[in-house]
C-alpha cells in the first residue's frame, strides 16, 4: 500500500519500553528515491535532541494507531551516536550509524536495501507478524558483498530533507507544470514511488503524479526538478485525488499512460515480489 509522507509526519515511534517521540521530517535518498531515516522530534524525552531512526529499525506498523514500533530500546537510542539533523549527513555519519546498531550499509548489493528489497528483510526477528512469519536474515556472503560495496565508496551521500523539498518547481520538457506538494511511498520497502505534483494556475490546482524515475534533473540550488514528459500529456494524465487510495489498478493506468514499465515488474524481476505486511 502507499502511504504519503505528509501523513506520517507526526507519528509516534515507540521503542521496545516506551515512547520516544514523534517524526518531524524525513532523509531520502536522490538517487535510488527511498527513505533512509526519519528526524524523530525526542524532545519530550530527551531535551533539545533530534535522532535519525532507520526503517530497519522499525517492526509491525500499527497504521490506525499511527504509531510505528521499533525493536530497539530507548536506552539504544539514547546512546546512539550523535547527529546534527540540521546539517548534511556525511557518509561517515552513516557508517557510525549502522555500525552502532549492527546494520549493514544499504549502498551494497542490488536491492533498494543492500541485498534485500525492504528494510524489514535486513534483520531476523522484523516482518509480518503471526503463526506464518517469515523472517529473512543476511547471510555472511551478503554482508561481505554490502561492506565491500562500503569501502569502495568514496562519493558523497545523496540525503535530502523531505521538508525541503516541498515547493520546489516541476518543469516537463515543454514547461512549468507545477510544484512538489508531496510525496508518496511504499509502506513496505519505503521506495519514494510519485511525487504529489500540484498544478497551480497551469491547471486549475489539479495534482497529478509523477514518477521519480523520470526525471532527468535536479537543480537543488535552483529548486527546480526538470521531469522527462510533457505538459500535454501530464494534462491528460489520471487526476491524484488525496480522499483515494492509489491502488494497482490506479498505478497500471498512471503507467500506461506514459507508456512506461511499471515499478512492480522491473523489481519482480530482480528480487522477486515483495508480499505486504
């Protein structure tokens, strides 16, 4: 299922022995378009603090209650290696970060996670929940292959502020279509899978949805993201509605569209489908 980031912005992340605050923004990833952390507001617990949670670290959601539960500790959390969310997270800051919590570097292997296609398969004793669980656990050959892929890298990560984004400008090949009012993701694997567009003026305020994958450029100083479609055909795509659930049958016709290749196809092929949790 998808679930817009806007959403989630206030819900309570809760640890193996209690609350411990609540998100205020997100970190994405420009390139392969998934969260990597959420900015969890812990000020109510720990004073004048904001700490970086991954999505590795999170079990069972518990949507209604909206609350997102980990199986770390607060005592983990508390000791957990000091991040200034306010700057840039240097890739050093992430090694630090995953090594405290024994986690392996998602920028090794094919999947959107290091090996494995969603968070929750990184670590045994997270996924569904029930008499049929089926945990999925990091073999050392993966581990190897992650760590490797780690040490190679030398480039600077590719993290971005959710909330910085919002506003910025979208431009089709033939012109402006509108601004970045949203995103949303899936709630299993945490891929950023549309950009909520609002149109303006250009349309009406209509919103449509726009694929990461096409587009062709980012100019973060600029606040502009340059997409590979045109004003008329975004004019004759699907309208988003925020009171519908974007379900399959929505996503073929968004695709079909565009005459492009759905997400789900291109990822079965590499990893195999990902069941819901």
């Amino acid at each position: 299922m998808l679930r817009s980031v806007h959403e989630l912005e206030g819900y309570a992340i809760r640890a193996t022995d209690g609350d411990v605050g609540s998100i205020k923004d997100f970190y994405f990833d420009d390139k392969a378009w998934v969260i990597r952390y959420l900015v969890v507001d812990t000020s109510t617990w720990l004073p004048n603090r904001k700490v970086l949670i991954s999505p590795i670290s999170i079990s069972l959601p518990k949507w209604p209650e909206m609350v997102l539960p980990m199986s770390i500790t607060k005592e983990q959390i508390k000791s957990s290696p000091r991040i200034d969310t306010d700057k840039p997270v240097s890739r050093q800051d992430e090694v630090s970060y995953l090594s405290y919590y024994g986690y392996p570097y998602y920028w090794g292997g094919a999947g959107l996670w290091g090996a494995r296609t969603a968070p929750y398969m990184v670590m045994s004793g997270m996924g569904y929940g029930g008499p049929e669980a089926e945990y999925h656990r990091l073999n050392e050959q993966d581990t190897l292959i992650a760590n490797k892929s780690a040490s190679d890298q030398r480039d600077d990560p590719h993290l971005r502020s959710f909330n910085e984004v919002i506003g910025y400008h979208i431009a089709a090949t033939d012109g402006d279509i509108g601004q970045v009012k949203g995103m949303l993701i899936d709630e299993n694997t945490w891929a950023i899978r549309y950009l909520i567009v609002e149109t303006g003026h250009w349309w009406n305020g209509h919103e449509v949805l726009i694929v990461p994958q096409w587009i062709r450029n980012v100019s973060w100083g600029e606040q502009v993201v340059s997409v590979n479609v045109s004003q008329h055909t975004v004019k004759a795509s699907p309208e988003y509605s925020h009171a519908v659930n974007v379900d399959r049958e929505h996503e073929v016709g968004i695709y079909a569209h565009y005459g492009r290749t759905g997400y789900w196809v291109e990822e079965g092929s590499r990893q195999g489908n990902v069941p819901s949790r």
